[in-house]
C-alpha cells in the first residue's frame, strides 16, 4: 500500500480521518435540529388545518367564499337602493318657509301665510293663503329653478327667498 494517496499526505491521516468524523458528527447533530425544528412545524400546521372544532380550513375558506360573495350581492343592492333613493330625494321638497302675515290690515291677527315648498333644485310650489272675514282664498304659483312666471307678492317674494337659502 506505498502507492496509496494517504502515504503522499504531508501529514499523518489519522488526523484527516479524525477531522472528518468531528464533521460528520457536527452534520448529525444539524440533521437531528432540522428534524426537530420540521416536526414542529409540521404539528403547527396539522393545528392550522384543522382549524376550530375540528372543522377542516377548506370548509372554513368555502364558508367565507360563500360570505363575500353575498356580502357583494347585498353591497350591490344597497347602491341600487341608494341610487333609488337619491333620484326621489332629488325630486322631493326639501326647501320649505312660511310666512304669516295680516293680509288686511285692522282686521285683527295674521290668518293670512304664504307656504313655498322646493326641491334641490329650487322648483316647487308656492301657496298663498288670504284670509279674510267672509271667506279664505288659495292661491298656487308653480316655482321653477327659483323663478315665477308671474308676478310674487313682497310676502310671497319673502317666502320664497327665506326657502331658497335652506340647504
């Protein structure tokens, strides 16, 4: 065994062969951590499967599948609703004012009232309600874009300014 690559060494090979077995036993030892730290690990995950109740998590996942999709659907009827509702508030009167006032003067108290209702667009009505001893009158002016096309009262003109400045 004179030609073996061991006696060319500069160096005695029990030492290589030492060195070798402390590496070995080094790599044993970071095997066995690796399989610990991997049993964990795996217990952790096999928990996380699970899930609560012993449930499985695809049961889990499909039952929140199933929640967003109706929360969407509900979502979506809501911004319908909504959509409903603001062309009907849209078209509702939100702007009202009334005015009472003595519509002859000396007959004893303010009977009389002007009532303007508008929408958000300041179109509406305005009422004007002259009270007198023998009788009560109703009158209607149609209000369009904040304007009358026929003539207005100071009280009525009152009414309606009063009205438009509501939000």
């Amino acid at each position: 065994m004179e030609n073996s690559i061991l006696n060319r060494l500069a160096f005695d090979p029990a030492i290589l062969i030492f060195v070798l077995a402390g590496l070995v036993l080094v790599l044993l030892v970071v095997v066995i951590v690796c399989i610990v730290k991997m049993k964990a690990l795996f217990r952790k995950y096999d928990l996380f499967m699970r899930g609560k109740d012993a449930e499985s998590m695809e049961e889990s996942f499909l039952k929140v599948y199933e929640d967003v999709e109706t929360l969407k659907q509900e979502d979506k009827a809501n911004k319908d609703m909504m959509k409903a509702i603001n062309i009907t508030l849209n078209r509702s009167y939100q702007k009202t004012s009334v005015l009472r006032y003595d519509a002859f003067p000396g007959m004893g108290g303010q009977f009389s009232f002007v009532m303007t209702l508008l929408d958000r667009n300041d179109s509406g009505v305005l009422l004007n309600c002259i009270h007198s001893r023998e009788s009560c009158y109703l009158y209607i002016k149609e209000i369009i874009q904040g304007e009358s096309a026929l003539a207005l009262s100071k009280e009525e003109t009152k009414s309606l300014e009063e009205a438009k400045k509501k939000h």
